[in-house]
C-alpha cells in the first residue's frame, strides 16, 4: 500500500510538471492554426500549363491502332499521366523495383504479401523459382491521382496525336492545354512528393486564367472559390492563352486583377497570396500588383519557362519556395508588414517586382534590370534576405487602390473640341473599375533619326498620330524611350512629344533597354523623367498616377504656350516625378 501511495505520489508530481506545458502545447496549437494561400490564376502561364495528352501505346494496342514509334520505327514508351480511378482496383507490385540497389539489402525487409507465377496468378506462398515476391495493395478513387496510360482517343476512334483533331482545326476542335485554376497543379505537386499541404491549406482564385469551360460548369463541380455556376466561357473574353489558339488579355483586365487579390487580402483568411502567369508578362504584372494592392500581407509571383511535363519544369520548385517565402515571414518588418512589396520569387531567388524582366526563354532567364539591386535575397539555403527596398510599394503606395480618388476629371477631343469629363475610378465597394484604366502608349527614339535641316516636328507623323489617338481617351499618356542614362530622343521626336505634354498628356522619358543608371530629373522641361525603370515598368507606373493625378493642364495653344501655363504644368508634372522616384 504504501508502495502504491508512493507511486500515485509521484504519477502526480509528473502531472503536475507536465501539464502546463502540455496545456501550453495545446493552447499554441489551438492558436497557431494551418496558415491558407490564396492562388491567384493569370493569362498565359506556361506554370499552368500542360504538354498535350496523346493516346498512349497501351490505347492504340487494345483498340488495334497503329503504334506510336520514332523516327527510327522503334515503339515510344508511354508516358502516364495523371488520372482519377473510378473503382477500386487490386495490383501486385513486384517487391525490390522502386530502385536498383533495394535487394541488394533485402534482408532488412519485411516479407512480401505473397508471390505472383508466370501466368498472372497470386499466391500466398512461392511455388515455383520464377514466382516473383510482390505486394498486394488496393487503390481506391479517394487516394487521388495516379499516373496511368492515357487511353483518350478522337470521336472517330483515331489517337489523338496533338491537341486538336488535326494542326490546322479550328479550337472548336481542339481540347486545351492549360488547367482553369492552379488547384489540380496543385494536386499533382503534392502527388510527386512536393508536400504542399502539409505546410498550408489553398484557396484557387480564377482572376484572368489561361484556361476556361467552353460550355460553362455547375457550382457543385467548381475547384474555384466563386459563387454560383460557371457560365460558357470564351476564349479572349474570359481565359487567355497562347500556342496555336492564342488570346491576349486586354488593359480592362488589370483592373480585375487588382480587384481579385484586394478582395482577397482584404478577408483576413490569408497569410499571403502566389499569382501565376505567363513569363514573359508576369514581370509588370507583379509591378502593377506591389503599385495598387493596400496589403501588409506578401505578395509573390510565380512563372516557369518550361510547361508541365516537359522534362525539370521549373514552375512547381518555384511555387513551393513561394509558399516557404511566404511561411518563413523574412518578409515581415518588426511590426509584421511586407517590407518588400509584390516579389518574384524564380529560380532560388527572390527578385523585386519593380526591377526584374526576362532575358531569356529557359530557368534562369530571369535579369535584373535598372543597375541598383533588384534581388532581395535567396531561397537555397532556406528565406534569406539580403536587401530591403525604399520604395513604396503595397500599404505605403501613393497610388494604392485605396488612395485613389471615386472620380476625376479627363479630357476628351471631339471634332477639334476639347471637353472635360468626369471618370469614375471606383465602384461604391472601392474597386477599381475596368473601364478607367488609361491608355498608355510606348515610343523609342534616337539620335542620328531626324532628316537633315534642324528639327521638325510635324515630320513625327507617327507620333502626331499616336497623340491624337490618345486624344480620344479621357486618361491617357506617353512613355518614350531614349538613350541611356539620358533618356535622349532626337530633337524632333522631343519637339513632337513636348506637343502631347502641351495638349495635356503626362510623358514618361526612359533609358533604353534595362539601362543600369538613373535619369537625371530637368526641372526645365516638360517632361516626367522615369528614374531607372524600365520602359514597360514606366507604362505601369504611369498607368497609376494617372488615376491618381489626371491629365496635365492643357495650353490654349500648343504651338505658343504661355509663360503661365507651361509653369501651371511643370506644376503638375512634379507632382507626378515625386511618384516616379519613389515608387
């Protein structure tokens, strides 16, 4: 009995010290729930897209088709691709093939589940010296994908050998490559080991997707966070590819994409969000992104330069080093906020959105642009930053969705008239509207351009026309690109272009290519020089601050401008520089 005391003493000693670390345990897991991703699909991402499913050897032997062979006659291996089981299903897999040195340390396994002969049969006991020791699983539909022969054939009962019945059908004809939203390339990281959702749960967003349902999808059936049935979607309208069927998104769509991650950042359900697109896009989209979404949360941005299937694609590595950027919070300042706005996290590196373009067609295409940084840190050897930003970006941007104003005035030219407008910015929720996006048009110039005889601007025909064009939008711009680190147009093409700023279009002057120095600001000009931006980063920045600030003043009259009125829009235009070098 006292033996017995004794131990209840200390069974409650032991309790007594353990249970409050494991009610601390508890609380923290309590507390500390599963983070969630918000996945955000955009246009013509390679990193969602697939090589095209061809009728596999298997098919074309069942169904007494011509093989798929080289170019030398021998017969192609199939390759499996990922599919759903729509029964449970019995398989022996031979014991020791998972790699070539398993038997050679066979004897620190476990038996077999039993032996397979010459003729197919299972048993539980060998037999004979050529039954082969396996294991007997059940693969059930709820375990997910497996990768199987694809035995898709057309209608007519023909293999299909690329992704229409014929090359030159029309895409009436034609199946697609690229997935409706990221959730099933998802599945399928996680199906080859990536382990993704044991790190977060995922929220798959359709905001400007490559993919869409021709005939529309019921709600019951969505993989998508939306709400209701999916309406017949067409190709350009509402899903943009490219390859033989290509689509190219318009400038409306820049709009939608904000709208889609404010709204989601906006929730609280998330720790951060991944946009997916095209590679060579994706660059100024990140930029626009960092600009307009008022977020203290991060942002990353993920492409590849290989589609999926294609031997090493490089899109799944880089989405799981975002979801682990996201997860490790280096991102995060002493108070929790994003101190490096929207990144491209590509190849192990995490590049700034603002300086980063591509520079060649394959991993590690990806060059920094504008001479001073551009890359915030790396991801080999775990989230490491070395460089922090001083650029506004996110919560601290002047031109952040949220900053901008409801309405602002525009101008229109109308046989010869201008008129003054009002464009509405945002919708009664804050968001922005599709239809206030601006116009912003790119030149390049250069010296050694103009005819012999001094300069003449009316010789600018394409620049005379492309600022009437312009004319006709309510907000509209200029972004020229000149010689580096000058930003030097030849003195026609500036003349011409002083003519858009007297007729009220901001110009962005920029250095050619991705010039590593800074335009120096002339506070004597007219002009807004674009610091040390790329010419496209130029258009997106522009494409902001005009939403922000309107058009220039307008002179009376653009061929003899007033002192007063080329000082009311010098005025204006650094208002406009103070974006340009900050942002």
């Amino acid at each position: 009995m006292k033996a017995q005391r004794r131990h209840a003493k200390k069974l409650v000693m032991l309790v007594c010290i353990f249970t409050p670390n494991l009610l601390f345990i508890g609380m923290a897991q309590a507390v500390d729930a599963k983070p969630k991703i918000a996945i955000f699909s955009g246009p013509t991402a390679t990193i969602q897209n697939n090589k095209p499913l061809i009728t596999s050897n298997k098919a074309r032997e069942q169904y007494g088709l011509p093989l798929h062979k080289d170019q030398w006659g021998d017969v192609t291996a199939d390759w499996p691709r990922y599919q759903r089981l729509a029964a449970p299903v019995t398989v022996y897999v031979e014991q020791f093939t998972a790699h070539p040195l398993e038997a050679d340390v066979k004897e620190l396994y476990a038996a077999p589940d039993g032996y397979v002969n010459a003729e197919g049969e299972f048993s539980k006991t060998k037999t004979s010296e050529t039954d082969k020791p396996v294991y007997a699983l059940t693969l059930k539909p709820e375990d997910g994908l497996y990768a199987l022969p694809y035995m898709g054939r057309q209608a007519n009962g023909q293999p299909w050998e690329g992704v229409a019945t014929d090359p030159k059908a029309p895409f009436s004809q034609s199946r697609q490559t690229f997935v409706p939203d990221a959730s099933r390339i998802f599945e399928e990281i996680e199906r080859n080991g990536g382990e993704i959702y044991s790190k977060a749960n995922y929220d798959f967003y359709r905001a400007v997707p490559a993919g869409g349902y021709n005939k529309g999808l019921p709600k019951s059936k969505r993989t998508d966070v939306g709400e209701g049935d999916i309406s017949p979607e067409k190709l350009g309208e509402n899903f943009f590819s490219y390859g033989p069927y290509a689509a190219a998104q318009g400038r409306s769509k820049m709009a939608v994409s904000v709208n889609y991650v404010q709204k989601a950042m906006n929730s609280g359900k998330y720790a951060g969000a991944i946009w997916l697109e095209g590679s060579p896009s994706v660059e100024n989209t990140s930029y626009w992104l960092s600009l307009m979404v008022d977020t203290k949360l991060p942002l990353t941005a993920n492409s590849a330069h290989r589609s999926r299937g294609e031997i090493s694609p490089d899109g799944d590595a880089n989405i799981l080093n975002s979801i682990s950027f996201i997860l490790s919070k280096v991102w995060a300042d002493e108070q929790g906020r994003n101190q490096l706005g929207t990144v491209l996290v590509q190849d192990e590196i995490i590049y700034s959105a603002r300086e980063i373009e591509k520079g060649d067609a394959h991993p590690g295409g990806y060059v920094v642009t504008g001479g001073y940084g551009g890359i915030f840190g790396s991801m080999t050897a775990g989230a490491y930053l070395t460089n922090v930003p001083t650029r506004k970006h996110t919560w601290k941007s002047d031109v952040r969705v949220s900053q901008l104003p409801m309405t602002i005035n525009g101008q229109i030219k109308r046989k010869g008239k201008f008129e003054t407008v009002s464009v509405a910015i945002k919708n009664a929720d804050g968001e922005l509207l599709p239809a206030a996006i601006p116009k912003v048009s790119l030149l390049k110039g250069d010296s050694w351009f103009d005819d012999d005889g001094g300069p003449n601007p009316s010789n600018e025909k394409g620049i005379i026309a492309n600022i009437e064009q312009l004319l006709t939008y309510p907000l509209a711009g200029l972004v020229g690109e000149g010689t580096a680190p000058y930003s030097s147009m030849s003195a026609s093409q500036d003349r011409a272009l002083e003519k858009a700023v007297l007729n009220g279009l901001p110009v962005v002057k920029t250095a050619r290519g991705d010039a590593s120095g800074l335009v120096k600001v002339n506070p004597n000009n007219l002009f807004i020089e674009g610091n040390n931006l790329t010419t496209t980063k130029a258009r997106v920045l522009l494409t902001g601050a005009i939403m922000k600030l309107g058009p220039l003043p307008r002179a009376a009259n653009p061929d003899q401008p007033t002192t007063a009125e080329t000082d009311a829009i010098k005025k204006k235009i650094n208002l406009y520089q103070e974006i340009f070098q900050t942002h």
